[in-house]
C-alpha cells in the first residue's frame, strides 16, 4: 500500500476508534475546544467580493465524490490557530509532500485537469492540496476553514495550494515547499479560492 494511502487510512481508523493519536504518522487528533470560531481579522489578501467560476477539475472531482464537497454550513468558516493546531498542519504537509510523487494529469490519467485525492501514490498539486484537505477534516479541522486556493506562480503558471483560515493569518500549505507562511510571505498572485460566502463557493481574489 502507497504511503499516502496508509497516512489516510490511519487518520480514518484514528477518527473512526476516536484515538488520540495516529501511531504511524504521528498527528494527534485536535480537541474541540480548538475549533472554537475566533474573531474576524483582517483579510491577509484582496477580495474581488465577485463570484468566480469554480475550477473545471473541481466540478469533476465533486461530481465523482460528492459526499466531499459539502461542508456543514454550521462549520466554523475560521480556526483558533494553537500549538497543536500548527503542529498537525505542519505534519501533514511534510506527510503529503514526501508521500506523493508529483506526476502531470496528462501523464498520470491521459486527461487535463483530473483532481482525485492520490492514493496511488502520485499527482498534481491540486491533488496534494486534497490529499491535505481530506486529512485534515478527518483529524477534527472544519472542511469550511480548509480552502482551495487558485495562484499563479511566478506570475504565469497556475497552481494550487490550501490556505487555512485562523485567527492569525490565512495559512498556506503548498506542494513546493514543507515550510507553512502566512499568505503575505509568498510571491504569489492570488486568483480565486473557495469561500461559502459566494453564490458558487468560490471567490475571485483579484
């Protein structure tokens, strides 16, 4: 069994038993009192306030799996970021990021834009940033406060990563790199994110 695989259905079974911990990866499941919705701070990022078009691949991957695009409306849409909070994000993204080999949609499935969690082992940075997301809900972080974030990198290529929003700053956990910033640390240019605030659940940033 791939790695990623494993991670995730330790996370499952961590969830399921409602364990402390998950033994193998070594991310422990949050309390409640964690989840507590913190106040509003200010936007780390600019908002068109427009509804934006959600991503083809994403539309597809909701088709296939509906059951994981519907967070609960009485989610909190924010987190209060904790020492173990900001622990587990960061085991996480390390977890991901040396499990999944990165491998084009072309390549991998003979198609563009095929967005699946990667249990197989690899994908495209869309399919970290599910992979992320999909532990992270399991192990007690409301799906709301998890975004898919659209950028362009360098200015020019499209990529994905997932931001978390807490009481500190909008956090971003990215394929490219282990370490987790605030979205005033990156180069990026921000294009669009989900936000259950829009009429599609998705939020033009530029």
């Amino acid at each position: 069994m791939r790695r990623l695989a494993k991670h995730i259905g330790m996370a499952v079974m961590t969830c399921a038993l409602s364990a402390c911990a998950a033994s193998d990866t070594g991310i422990s499941a949050i309390q409640p009192a964690a989840l507590v919705a913190a106040p509003a701070n200010p936007a780390p990022m600019n908002r068109s306030g427009r509804d934006a078009r959600a991503p083809s691949g994403y539309l597809g991957f909701c088709s296939r799996n509906p059951q994981e695009c519907g967070a609960d409306s009485s989610q909190p849409d924010r987190i209060k970021l904790t020492g173990d909070v900001l622990a587990m994000l960061e085991k996480v993204n390390i977890a991901v990021n040396e499990a999944v080999e990165p491998e084009d949609d072309k390549v991998h499935y003979g198609v563009n834009e095929f967005w699946t969690v990667p249990t197989d082992g690899a994908g495209d940075c869309e399919d970290y940033v599910l992979a992320k997301r999909k532990m992270l809900s399991l192990l007690g972080l409301p799906e709301a406060a998890l975004r898919i974030t659209v950028v362009l990198d360098h200015g020019t290529i499209r990529h994905a990563v997932l931001t978390v929003v807490t009481d500190q700053g909008d956090l971003v956990l990215d394929s490219l790199k282990n370490e987790i910033v605030t979205t005033d640390k990156t180069q990026y240019v921000w294009v669009e994110r989900q936000d259950r605030a829009s009429r599609t659940g998705w939020m033009s940033l530029q």
